[in-house]
C-alpha cells in the first residue's frame, strides 16, 4: 500500500468568488517510479478524444485535444491506481482528512458525504496545440494532478478558470482540487524539443455519486 507518512502543502484558494485547493508534493519518489513504469508501457495505446471520454459541445464534437485513456480501461486493471487514488484522498475516509475538518469553507466540508465513487483518466498533451477547451465535468469534483516526465519539455498548458479569471501554471507532481461544475480549460501546449517525445501529464479523478453517474462510475 502507498498510504504511507508523506508530507503535502495543501492550500485552500480564495479567488474572485472561487475557492479551491492547490497540493503541492503529492507523490514521493517511489511513487513517482511506479507511475511512470506503468505510463511509459501505455503511452503507445493512449486515445483519441472520441474514445476517451471527452466533453462535447454543441455540435457533439470533442472539446478536447490531446490523447488519454480511463485507468480502468487498461488491462488488466493495474492495482497501483487504486493504492493512488486512495492516497490522494479519494477513499471517504481520506476525503474527510483533506476537506471534511476544514471550517474555512462550508462548502467543501459538506462534500465527502455525498462522494461514492470515482473514475480517473490519464491525459497526455505531447504536441504543439493540444488543449481542452472551456467544460465542466460530469462530477461532484475534480482533481487534477500534473506531471512533466522529469523535464519540461513544454510552454502553455495552463489550466485556466475562464469566468473568475483565474489561471494557475501546471507544476510537476501538483494538483488542483475543484467542483466540477466549474468551468475549466487547458490551454494550448507547445513542445519545446520535439525530438525528445516528452509532454504535459494530467492524472484527473473524478469524484461523484452514483445516483447522478449512472454507467459512468467507477466504485471502489
């Protein structure tokens, strides 16, 4: 199990009416390892967004750019997911740690309890123009965690708040927690060395309910 002693500097934002949580230090090393063995075996088989759930908009077409695929898609299903998502505060335990104490909003401490299920998704922005344009998700919240394959080999990609306007710059091994009702946006990436085949890293989970999921859940 990775649920062990690791120091996070967890942030509670307040900003232009929106408030919302930045984590910084969130994998250790060998949990950096972990994540990248498994990464590197399914960056050949990532896909397009038509197949990887994307947001549509009015037209049904894909709002997004870039490649992906749900962890639960991968087969077999690597149990090294399910001991991240646990760590990062998505067992309901672990939600009340993270949100559930914390008096500074009433908003999120009244959240955990209704949080039953989740899905997360592997997003990867490897060429010049990759973007998702402005979505909320089908979701209670969103966690969005990024990583840069040990270098960054790219400028953009910031994910952006476009109605309180907000924009915060993706930093490695970093997240954001969210309502996913929000509407959010990653702007367009550019490779620095396209030689190099390195890229921007978004390891998304969505927290919900299954009343309002349907077939979309994923229960753990």
């Amino acid at each position: 199990m990775l649920l062990k002693e690791h120091s996070w500097d967890i942030k509670l934002n307040h900003k232009n009416g929106l408030s919302y949580y930045t984590i910084k230090n969130i994998f250790d090393e060998d949990e950096i390892e972990r994540f990248y063995h498994i990464f590197n075996q399914v960056k050949p088989h990532l896909l397009p967004p038509e197949h990887s759930g994307s947001a549509l908009d009015e037209n049904k077409k894909p709002l997004k750019n870039n490649k992906a695929i749900f962890t639960d898609k991968i087969k077999p299903y690597p149990g090294i997911f399910l001991d991240f998502e646990k760590k990062l505060g998505f067992h309901r335990n672990k939600m009340y740690d993270l949100l559930g104490d914390n008096k500074e909003d009433s908003v999120y401490a009244l959240l955990p309890s209704n949080i039953n299920t989740w899905n997360s998704l592997i997003s990867y922005y490897c060429e010049d123009n990759h973007n998702y344009k402005a979505h909320s998700d089908n979701s209670i919240l969103t966690f969005l965690m990024w990583l840069d394959e040990r270098e960054k080999n790219f400028t953009g990609g910031e994910l952006r708040f476009p109605k309180y306007d907000i924009t915060i710059e993706c930093e490695d091994n970093t997240g954001v927690l969210f309502p996913s009702r929000v509407l959010h946006e990653v702007l367009d990436v550019k490779i620095i060395d396209k030689n190099k085949d390195k890229g921007r890293i978004t390891y998304s989970t969505f927290l919900g309910n299954d009343i309002f999921l349907n077939n979309s859940k994923v229960k753990r």
